[in-house]
C-alpha cells in the first residue's frame, strides 16, 4: 500500500541554516518521510531536463497519510528554484531554516574550510576571504548566500507568506522541541514530536535524536569548531548585514535575534 510520492513540502533552505538537524528531527514523526539525499531537481539545469518522473522515482515510499518531505539547501538562492516548484504545486508548504547571517557565512567558510583540508587542497584564511583591499568582498558567495531578503523577494513573487514557514536555526540547535512543533502546526500534523525524543550531547556540545529505541547524533562533519574570527571583522560583517536584516523583517512580519 506505499507508493513514492512527490513532496508534498521542501525545505528549500538555507545552507548551513540547519536544513540536516530539521530534516532528521522531522524523521520520528510517523508521518513524515525523508528522502535521504539532497536532490538538487529545482536547482540544478542538467536534473531538472529529466523530467519530474525521474524525481520522484528519488522520492522514499510512503503510505497515504504520510506527508515526502526533501531538503536542498541551494533552492533558497536558486533564481529558478521558485518559478520551477510553483510550477509543480502552487500550493506546496515551505520549511525555510535561517541563523544569524553572520554566523551562516562563518559556518559556510568553515564547511568549505574542512573540505579542502581533507582534499589537501590549499586553504584560506577566513579574513583573508572576506577582506579584499581592507574593505568587505561582499561578491564572496558566502557572504551572498546570506542575504536573506534579496533571495526571498524572489519566493514572494510565487508563494504567499503563509505558504513558508521559517524555522529559527538559533533556536533549533539550542531548544529543537518548540520549533519542531510549530511545523507540526503548519503541516497541519498531529503532535507526535516529544520532548523525550532528545538528549543533549555533552560532547557534541548540541542535541541528538532518540526514536524508535535508538539514539542517532548528526554526522561528525556538523558542529565543527568555528576559527576565531578578527572583531572588526564582524563588526564589518553585523554592519553589512543590518540594513538587509531589517528589510528581512519587514518582509516577513517577523523579527530575529541577530547581530
């Protein structure tokens, strides 16, 4: 009696929001199932020309009652993204995870960081990245992905607000449980999600997921020390980003706890 469905909701990002840490802990509610790996349907031109058989043939199987959600960070940024899954389901529900937009950049240059380590690639410092010709390289991806309210300009032209419900990252990693239960809400799911189903990992430093009698923590690659960033650095990085924050705010009837 299963079948593989289209999802019925994405998250369509941000990287390095928490995208992994929403998707697993979505994973112990009954009825919610998870494709495993980031797709890139939307996003990438060379996927999106085989055709939408061939993304959902990527899709977990599920029962009638159950809700497919995927996860592709890249979506949020993607200039196609939008237009290509209103095209698919005009009234699709959106999971879109932010964090403070400076610590996103860190984190982004960090997984970057790592990467080429163990690629033996040479590396970067951070401030060496963000620093050109003593001011902000504000055309440095990282710092692009974080611009919030230019990408969602882009997902208001397709979707109402009601349509995305924004996580809060911060919050996530330090209290998952409320966060979890207001896309219960949203996804109209019945509360399932349990306080119980966490436990703080002392020396992970956040918390892991406990369902079904086993206990799971994210990959070791999530969590990584961040490098100590120069403060006029982030003060350079808090200032950028203040003006794009507030209209942020603006566009979401909403506001964060960020620098």
């Amino acid at each position: 009696g299963t079948s593989r469905q289209i999802p019925q909701t994405i998250i369509i990002g941000v990287r390095k929001g928490g995208t992994r840490a929403l998707l697993e802990m979505l994973d112990i509610h009954p009825n919610i199932v998870v494709a495993a790996t980031e797709v890139h349907y939307f996003d990438w031109d060379e996927n999106y020309v085989k055709g939408i058989d061939w993304y959902r043939s990527l899709m977990p199987f599920s029962y009638g009652n159950q809700i497919t959600i995927e996860k592709t960070p890249g979506y949020f940024t993607s200039p196609q993204a939008p237009e290509r899954i209103h095209d698919m389901n005009s009234s699709i529900k959106l999971l879109l995870i932010l964090r403070d937009p400076t610590e996103r950049v860190i984190s982004d240059y960090t997984q970057v960081y790592y990467n080429r380590v163990e690629s033996h690639k040479p590396v970067q410092l951070f401030e060496d990245i963000v620093i050109k010709n003593g001011a902000l390289n504000t055309k440095y991806k990282a710092i692009q992905r974080s611009l919030y309210d230019v990408h969602m300009e882009k997902w208001l032209k397709h979707f109402s607000l009601d349509q995305i419900h924004i996580v809060d990252g911060n919050t996530l990693i330090k209290d998952p449980l409320p966060e979890l239960q207001k896309v219960e809400r949203f996804l109209n799911l019945p509360s399932r999600i349990m306080s119980s189903n966490f436990y703080f990992n002392q020396t992970k430093g956040f918390y892991c997921i406990r369902s079904d009698g086993r206990e799971r923590c994210l990959h070791e690659s999530k969590g990584r020390p961040h490098p100590l960033v120069n403060n006029t650095v982030l003060e350079q990085l808090y200032s950028y980003f203040r003006e794009h924050n507030a209209k942020f705010y603006r566009m979401v009837n909403r506001s964060f706890d960020w620098h």
